[in-house]
C-alpha cells in the first residue's frame, strides 16, 4: 500500500469512489472545496493497493485558540470489500501521512471521527465528544410518500394540516435568503447553540455540484419567512444540516410542514435516506423529540480518536478542554 495527496483531484472520481462506498458528503469534492473557501484548508488523501484506491479521506484544517488542527469527519472512505487486516493496514498509512501533513503545517492534533470503528492504538486519546453528531435520526425513504407519511406521529400529521390550512407555504430554492440569518440568530439566542457567521451559510448554498448540492427551504405565511432549513443532497442521502423558525409564529405550526415538504423533494430527487442530522436528549430534548415525531430509526456512530501532533500544546488544550466542561456543567 501506498498513500498519496492530491492538490486538485478529479471531481468525477473522487466522488464516485465516496459513492460506491457508501460515504458521506463531508468526505465529497464539493465539500472539501466548501471547506476551502471558509477555513484554513484541506487535504485530499488516497491510499493505494495495486495502484487501485482502496481508501480516501477528506481532513479538513480548523482553527481554535491555540492554533489548528487537522480533522476528518464520516470518514476515511474505505472500499466496502477490505479485510480488517487491510481496513487496519489502510487506516495506519492514512494516519501516517495525515499526521506528517499536518506537523509540517504546525497543527496542533490529527482528529479522526469515523463511521466505523477505528483499530485499536495505543496513540489513540479516545473523544468523550464528536463534532459532528454522534447519534443522528434517519428516515428510509424508500416505501412510497403515502407510506412514510403514515408512519409519522399522528400529531406530527394533525399540525401538518393545521399548517396548511392557516396558509403556510414552502417553497425551496438554490439560492440564499438573508431571512435564513436572521431567523438563524433568533433561533441560537433563544436555544444556546453556536451559529456560524453568515457568510458561511451563504457559501453553504453556493454548492452546487452533480452528485452534490444544497437547496435553502423558506416557509411562509402572507410573505413573512417563519422556518428556515438548508438541505444539502448527496450521493442519494438528504441531510438537514441547519434549521430555524420564529417562535413568535409557533402557533401556526410551520417546521412541521416544512419538514413534511423536505421528505417530499428528497424523495422526488431520488434519495433513499433522509438524515435529520443528530439528535441528543439530553442536551436538545425539544428538538431530538420533534424530529422523531417523524419516523426513523437512530443511529449511533462510533467514537474517534486524537492523535497529538504537539505534545505541549495538545496538553494545555486537553486541560484548558476540561476545565470549560467542568464549568459548564
């Protein structure tokens, strides 16, 4: 085995490898180039066997406070075929190169969060906490619409209706709208999440590739936007990655509907799986409730690991880590 990077890979064969494997849009050519125009950086990695690609990663660079780091979420993109021991073998030469990549940037750790267990190793520091969800809800959409409708909670379908007949309306579109922002900012100072500035969702509707793009939903009721979602649509899978709504209009019942007509245009473009992107009891009850209201079956990701690339400053991040948790707490 060997492993390679690539400054420019070719669009249709990155994609189609991440495709027939199965991966996810954050391990995509589009999203690597997103990353691109808004971090600091990426890296496209290949590891080859017979001089065929056996396995592929995107590790994107981030800042933060002491510096950045080097991170591959959903991934690497291993061929459905390998052996454990080649997985292993793959998985080691990856790391490898990662982190050789990444000491030669100065980047502070290499973080790994894959969709399948990584192999054990000693230099591993295991995450207690994923970026991206570490539990998400996904909805199969391959029985007809009638069907996947049926299986939602009857609530969800009574507030359906309610939406529609106080006059709701979705509609969807390639292009960015500042009302997505300004419910955005609403949302997060209500809910105490983090929101991203807005030139990165504007960005985020700027992908607009073949086998990946994004569509900006807007519900409405007499031409004010209530609830907002950005969907990006990838290798047959739907994924809401961000939402929102004015609580003022909770009343008329908007998010419900506006889910309902996202089943109903991922479905129109073929997907076979809508994935509601993460759900957490315990920390967004409300929320984890309101998406499986809807259908679906959980799935839970492994954890992933850490490897120092700084031994010092990987030290007063893990600290300076725990004492926010603690807290926060």
């Amino acid at each position: 085995m060997r492993a390679r990077h690539i400054i420019d890979p070719d669009r249709e064969e990155w994609n189609e490898f991440t495709r027939d494997n199965n991966g996810s849009f954050l391990q995509s050519y589009e999203w690597g180039e997103f990353h691109r125009k808004t971090e600091k950086g990426v890296v496209y990695c290949q590891i080859l066997e017979a001089e065929k690609v056996v396995m592929q990663a995107v590790a994107t660079r981030w800042t933060f406070p002491l510096g950045t780091h080097l991170s591959v979420f959903l991934g690497p993109v291993a061929r459905s075929d390998l052996s454990q021991l080649q997985y292993a073998n793959a998985i080691d030469l990856l790391v490898k190169n990662l982190s050789l990549v990444g000491k030669e940037a100065g980047d502070v750790f290499l973080r790994i969060e894959p969709t399948k267990e990584l192999p054990k190793e000693k230099a591993w520091k295991v995450l207690t906490k994923r970026t991206q969800p570490s539990c998400t809800r996904v909805l199969n959409l391959s029985p007809s619409l009638e069907e996947i409708t049926a299986g939602f909670h009857k609530n969800t379908r009574y507030s359906i209706a309610v939406a529609q007949k106080k006059g709701v309306e979705v509609s969807s579109s390639a292009s960015y709208n500042p009302s997505f922002f300004c419910l955005m900012k609403k949302t997060t100072g209500r809910q105490g999440f983090h929101s991203h500035r807005e030139d990165y969702y504007k960005k985020l509707c700027e992908i607009q590739g073949r086998d990946v793009c994004t569509e900006l939903f807007l519900a409405k009721k007499g031409g004010q936007v209530i609830a907002v979602a950005i969907v990006i649509f990838a290798f047959s899978r739907a994924t809401l990655l961000h939402a929102a709504s004015d609580h003022d209009s909770r009343s008329l019942l908007a998010p419900h509907l506006l889910q309902a007509e996202i089943i109903r245009r991922a479905k129109e473009k073929g997907c076979s799986v809508y994935d509601f992107w993460g759900i957490d009891e315990r920390k967004y009850p409300g929320t984890s409730a309101f998406k499986k209201r809807f259908g679906g079956l959980d799935v839970v990701y492994p954890k992933g690991g850490e490897l120092p690339l700084s031994a010092f400053s990987y030290t007063i991040y893990t600290i300076t880590r725990k004492l926010r948790r603690i807290l926060s707490s």
